[in-house]
C-alpha cells in the first residue's frame, strides 16, 4: 500500500471514530484531499485510493492542474483567498467556494455567474479568532453579511466555513470550532431566504477529529494525506 492510500484509511478511521465519540453518522462528514503544492501524480494516487474531492487555494494552479487530470469522476472545491479578478475562471474549476468574506466579491461572483448562466454555491468564511492575519468577515459582521448575500439571486449559501489560529495542541482550536456552530445556530434560527445552513467546514490536518467532535460536515486534510508540502512548489 502506497503512503497516499495508507494516510487515507487512516484519516477516514479517525473521522469515523471522532463523529463515533459525539454519536453523528460518520456519513455526514465528507473529506477533502487539500492538494496545494501537491503534484499531479500524486493527486492521480490519490484518485486512484479513493479520494472524490479535492480542495485548492490558487485558482490558477488548481486550473493547471484540473486540465491535465481531466477527470469527471472528481470534484474541486476553492479553499483559499479569492481574489476579484480570478472569479472569472471558478465556475468551470469549481462545485464550492468555501472562502467568500465580502460582498464586494460576493458581487462579482454574482455577476460572473449571470454571465455564465450558473449558480454559485458559496460558503461565508467566518474570521472566529479575529487574528488581524486571517481572511474571513468577523463574527459580529457574519450576519449581516449573509443576509446582503442571500439577496443576490445568482449565488446560494450552503454553510460557514473558518480557520482557526494554528496551535500545537488540537484542542485550542475547539473553542473556535464551538462558535462557529453557534453562528450557524444563530442564522438558521433567522430562517433567512435563499440561504442554507448545512455546511460546516472546519478542520485540517492537526485538528479535524475536533472539528468533527464539533459537528464539522466538511473537513479539509492536505499534509495528513500527503505528507509535509513542498514549499518550493510554486517557484517552479
Ligand atoms: C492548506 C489548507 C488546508 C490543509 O492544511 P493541512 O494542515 O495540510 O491539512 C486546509 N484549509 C485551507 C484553507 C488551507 O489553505
């Protein structure tokens, strides 16, 4: 068994067992393979094992990639900052954009999407920890923002997403991980049109077994499957 496969079991048995602990149906947990910096190859391996979605943070190294793999068999999701003028490339790349924090993008996706005659499925990325470094609208913008996004009738919110600060220890992210599901308590009690409610991605490598614990629906893994990234990758 190759490394790839190898991890993979592994991620997918502790998910299971996480949502096992808190009694959820490991179903409702869906895995994406984060393959920034990941190769070709590898990524083919990790098809190849089982994989059926991958997450990316650069559009245009995800285009790169998406062309030469061709696959219809799997699904790309954007993970990362998305900047303004590369939302013209999303809709043929990607089924998610988990990283909307701001109308203004939200705007242009909406435009984009009337042109291209598709609906955008987003997340709204929740700024939890309020660290100055991270994207992602804050907490007590989240709201608000939603409600100006669900009015844009090209767009459909399926949930929240967010990154936590990275800690050594898995279980300082929890905390963040709780408010999350607190916020999308809070929307679903509002009962918003136009907006869903049933996604939570939340979790990487060092913590998404916590995540799962705290009701995660999608956890992003790179490292854990693909072992340390090539931090050279981009420079190619
Ligand atoms: C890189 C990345 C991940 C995966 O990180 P790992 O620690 O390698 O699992 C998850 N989410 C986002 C937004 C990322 O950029």
């Amino acid at each position: 068994m190759s490394n790839i496969t190898a991890n993979l079991e592994k991620v997918k048995r502790n998910i299971r067992q996480a949502a096992e602990r808190v009694n959820r149906d490991p179903s409702e947990v869906t895995l994406i393979a984060v393959t920034k910096t990941v190769p070709v190859e590898k990524i083919r391996e990790a098809i190849l094992a089982g994989v059926l979605i991958f997450g990316e943070n650069r559009v245009l190294e995800a285009r790169e990639k998406i062309e030469v793999i061709d696959s219809k068999a799997v699904k790309w999701h954007m993970i990362g900052h998305l900047q303004t003028n590369k939302v013209k490339y999303i809709f043929s790349l990607f089924d998610l954009i988990h990283s909307v924090d701001s109308l203004a993008l939200a705007h242009e996706i909406d435009r984009r999407a009337q042109v291209d005659k598709k609906k955008a499925d987003i997340l709204v990325q929740v700024n939890v920890s309020g660290e100055k470094t991270k994207f992602g609208v804050s907490k007590e913008s989240a709201v608000e923002l939603i409600k100006d996004i669900s009015r844009l009738s090209n767009i459909s919110i399926k949930g929240l997403m967010t990154i936590p600060p990275f800690s050594d220890n898995p279980e300082g992210s929890r905390g963040f991980f709780k408010e999350l599901f607190f916020i999308r308590e809070r929307v679903e009690s509002l009962g918003i049109e136009n907006v869903s409610m049933r996604e939570l991605s939340m979790g990487m490598s060092n913590d998404y077994e916590i995540a799962v614990e705290e009701g995660a629906t999608m956890v992003r893994v790179g490292t854990a499957i693909f072992g340390e990234r090539n931090i050279n990758y981009a420079k190619k």
